[in-house]
C-alpha cells in the first residue's frame, strides 16, 4: 500500500479535499478533515491507529499533523491540515480515535490550537493558568518564571 | 444538629456521598511526579482524572535551539529507565534524515545495548510491580541486583550509570571493552537461571496471582483505539512489535518470538515483560556471536546541516513505540522535533482500567502499565 492509494480514494469520495501531496505527506483542507479521517478508519483501509497528533509553527500558518497507521496493511500515513494564523480552529478526532483526546490537549496546550467539539479541552503539561504557548516560533522566552497566583494561594 | 445529620435521620439510613481523593504527586507507587485524582464511593474508584506535567521541561523547544547532536544527552532524560533505546531512536531519526549508512560493528553493538538496556529497564518494571503490590522488597532487591550487572557494563562503556548518551550520529561513542565478550556471555548464563527464580518466586505464586489475575483488564480494542503500544498492547493478545513487523537496524537478522497475553490483565502484562527478557537474551546471545569485526562508528562531519524535509522514525522502546518527528528547514538546527512517546498514551488509557476497582487494585494496574514521568511530560 502506498499514499497515492489513499489520494485516489479521497479524490473519489471527497472530491477536492486533498490540496497538496508531496511524496512524504497529505495536505487536506479543514473542512474535510472529519470525513476524511471518517473514510480513514471505518472504511476498508483500516487506519486504527492514531500514533501521533502535534503541529509545526511556520510563521505564517500552523500545520497541524497527524500520524495515522493502519495494522491491516502496515502502512504509516502523514496528514497535514494548515490553519492560518487567523483561524486557529480544527475539528477534533477523539470521537473516532480515543487516544486523540489527550495528543489533542497536548497540542492544544503547546500551539494553541482550538479543537472543536473536544470532550475535555484543558492544558495537559502546562499549568491551567499559564496564558502563552510555548512552542510557537514568536514565544518570548522569560528570564524568570512566575505563575500567576492561582485562587487557593491567595486564600492561604 | 447540622443539616446533614438531620438529613440523615430523616432518611432513616447513612447516605454515602462521592469522596475524592488525590493519589500524588508525591506518592510512593505513582513511579515519578503523577497526580491522580481519584473519586472514590467508599473503597471503589468511580472516576480517575490523571493530572500530568509536573515534570515537564519542553525538551521539544530545548531541541529548536540545539543543533542536532547536542540533543543527544536530552534523551536520556526522556524515558531514564532505557536511556540507550531513547539515544537510538533518535540517532536513527538523524540518520534518517542525513542518509547517514551506520557500520556493520555498529549496529550489531547497538543492538547488544539496546537490548541488555530493554533488560534492565524491565527488570525495573517486574521488580516495582511487586514492590507496589506489598511485596516488600526482596523481588525489587533481587531485580536491581541483576540490572546492576548490566548497569556496570554500561558504566564502563560510557561512564554513565543512568544517563549515557552512547550513541552518535553514525555509530557508537565506544567500542565494547575487550572482556565484554565473555562478561555479556557469563550474564545471559546467570540471568536465565534467575528468571527461573522470578517465576518461582512470582509468576505462579498464588498471593500474587490473586492480586493480579483478572484485575485491570484491557481489551485489545481498547488499548488500540488508545494508541497503547509496547508490552501493554501485547498483553492485550495483539501481536505487534517492530522489530519484528517493520524491522529497523538489523533485527530481521535474529531469531526471537513475540510473547502475547491472552485477557490483558496486570498479570499478562507482567508475564509479557518477563517473557521479553529472555527473547531479548536470546537476541543478545546471536547477536554477540555474530559481532563482526570493523570501525563503531562511522565518520560523519562534527558540524551538519540537515536537509530540509521532514522525516519520521520509529523504535520499539521496552515501553512502546518510541517516535522521533523531525522536521528541518536547512538549517544547522531542527525547526520542529516532536517526541512521541509511549508512557504518554500508555497512561491515558488508565481510567479505563482502575474504572471499579479497588483503591488498593488502583495501586497494582498503575504498576502493571510500567510508566515513566520524565517522557510523559517531556
């Protein structure tokens, strides 16, 4: 099984989804990022596995990615949806693959990225009230950190 | 008379209301700096929350401004147990991405560490596991007495007990000292018999088959829907290791089998690893004899730039499937490297095992996952 497989079958059933492809990986506009990752795992392809979900910050947009693998034909599958800077939002996949739930929050927590119709959308490394997102490229690096005082301090 | 109590006597019986408690941070059988907030009805977990990232150090930022062999020893760091499979899987990431060909002596030493490392790291998991389980002491002395051996090898070779930071780009800091030959060999000798003690002493005890047989049990559907990988998804019945299925380096070369489970509770995944040990033994043993002659390591420039691309690798750690995402722009330090880690998404299948258990079985499945904080939390 190779990637231009998987291309040919979102050409048929999702015409014009697939917006780039290089020889590494897919690109997939956002709106049919659910229905594609749908096809992906309930169809014949059995994509089962969600192995990895982060993002890359290239300045200008976000790329979030996905690494999905299927057991049945041993095959691992880079898919890439770009966000603007303007528009941090993408559907989330932890309906279909729970292991999505906490890689989302990961990347939620260090990008930024907002996952829609996430069940538990909260930090997951960083403290609930840290406000930046530490592996954006424009993160500026303080010399000292201190959190802000989180409620049950100020009452002690 | 406060309102509860007089509720209490309206009602004519005790009510019992949802009780939370916090299990960690800093608690002896949490294995690191975890934080689980357990809501309990009398002694039975309802709901367990994990809270994770009290050691987190954004290794994946510390790496944007490193070039890619100072990266190295921040590794080690990542999963402390198996220092050396972390240090492979990212050289080979690295090698991936410069199209670097590593020598034959290379790769037969590397797979010689990397599966005594697999060895001591569960000998650790075993050892713990008892120990969580009120087995007070004597398993875990008995399983460091063993890693100590293979510990002291490392030591020699590296001058690190913990973290190593062996490997490099291309091979191998060091060549294997000249006893080792017969200092591995006198080992797997040893170790063999001891695991037969192990088993003796805990695979078919009957106090310790009562506290883990059926307890905790994760389906295979499950644990795949998770991401779970490593012994845990083989516990779980599911034949799945890389270097068998999608062999890297040079395990295609060696006769070893896959040991599975059969229901996934805490005791297959106990059994799954003890059962490792001696197929990595078994590894170890053809691969010292196969050592061939020729240089560790092989000449790559101390100063390189990555061609831009991206490249994804992959390795079976002794926790799971290890991935290294590195994305590069030209330059002479990644622009993204992601870590994937296995402990992270062993970990966030945990309420689904502890799910109405006992607090005390809690303690036993947590141990059975065999978790180390410092890859959760990167």
């Amino acid at each position: 099984m190779d990637q231009t497989q998987i291309t040919q079958t979102f050409n048929q059933q999702l015409p014009g989804a697939v917006v780039e492809e290089q020889s590494k990986f897919l690109v997939i506009k956002k709106e049919s990022l659910l229905a594609a990752a749908k096809i992906l795992k309930d169809s014949e392809l059995a994509f089962q596995h969600l192995h990895s979900v982060t993002a890359v910050d290239r300045k200008d947009k976000i790329e979030v990615v996905y690494h999905i693998y299927t057991y049945k034909y041993r095959f691992m599958l880079t898919l890439k949806v770009y966000l603007p800077m303007t528009d941090l939002t993408i559907e989330s996949l932890a309906h279909l693959w729970q292991s999505a739930n906490w890689l989302e929050r990961e990347t939620y927590d260090l990008f930024g990225v907002k996952f829609l119709n996430h069940p538990d959308l909260r930090r997951i490394l960083n403290p609930d009230v840290w406000t930046d997102y530490p592996l954006r490229k424009d993160f500026n690096r303080p010399d000292f950190y201190r959190l802000p005082q989180t409620e049950g301090l100020k009452a002690a | 008379m406060s309102d509860i109590e007089a509720k209490d006597k309206k009602d004519g019986e005790l009510r019992s209301e949802e009780f939370v408690i916090n299990m960690g941070p800093q608690h002896p059988s949490t294995h690191g700096v975890l934080y689980l907030e357990l809501r309990l009805d009398g002694e039975i977990v309802k709901d367990c929350r994990p809270h994770i990232g009290y050691l987190h150090r954004s290794c994946e930022k510390i790496a944007e401004n490193r070039t890619y062999i100072q990266f190295m020893p921040f590794t080690d760091r990542l999963d402390y147990l198996a220092s050396m499979n972390n240090n492979l899987g990212y050289a080979l990431a690295v090698e991936k991405l410069l199209n670097v060909q590593v020598t034959e002596r290379a790769q037969y030493i590397r797979t010689i560490i990397a599966e005594l490392n697999r060895v001591a790291s569960h000998l650790i998991g075993i050892g713990t596991f008892a120990q969580d389980l009120g087995a007070y002491a004597t398993p875990m002395f008995y399983c460091f007495r063993d890693r100590e051996i293979i510990v002291e090898l490392f030591d020699e070779l590296c001058g690190g007990r913990l973290t190593y930071n062996y490997m490099r780009i291309g091979g191998v800091q060091t060549d294997l000292p000249a006893h080792a030959d017969k200092f591995i060999k006198d080992f797997i000798k040893y170790e063999r018999q001891k695991l037969k003690e192990y088993n003796e002493l805990l695979t078919y005890n009957a106090i310790f088959l009562a506290r883990t047989k059926k307890i905790g049990i994760l389906k295979q559907e499950t644990a795949i829907s998770y991401a779970v990988t490593g012994p845990m998804l083989r516990a779980s019945g599911f034949k799945w290791d890389l270097r068998k299925d999608e062999p890297y380096m040079i395990y295609d070369r060696f006769k070893f089998d896959i040991p599975v489970g059969k229901t996934g509770d805490s005791w297959d995944r106990f059994k799954v690893r003890l059962d490792e040990i001696s197929e990595s033994l078994k590894i170890i043993e053809q691969a010292i004899g196969g050592l061939p002659a020729g240089n560790p390591i092989s000449k790559v420039n101390r100063v390189f730039k990555g061609p831009p691309g991206e490249v994804y690798m992959r390795t079976e750690n002794p926790r799971g499937e290890l991935g290294f995402y590195l994305v590069s722009d030209g330059g002479l330090k990644p622009y993204r490297n992601k870590i994937r880690s296995p402990s992270f998404s062993n970990l966030a299948v945990l309420p689904e095992m502890i799910r109405g258990l006992n607090v005390s079985d809690a303690v036993c499945v947590l141990g059975s996952t065999d978790i180390v904080m410092g890859e959760i939390d990167r």
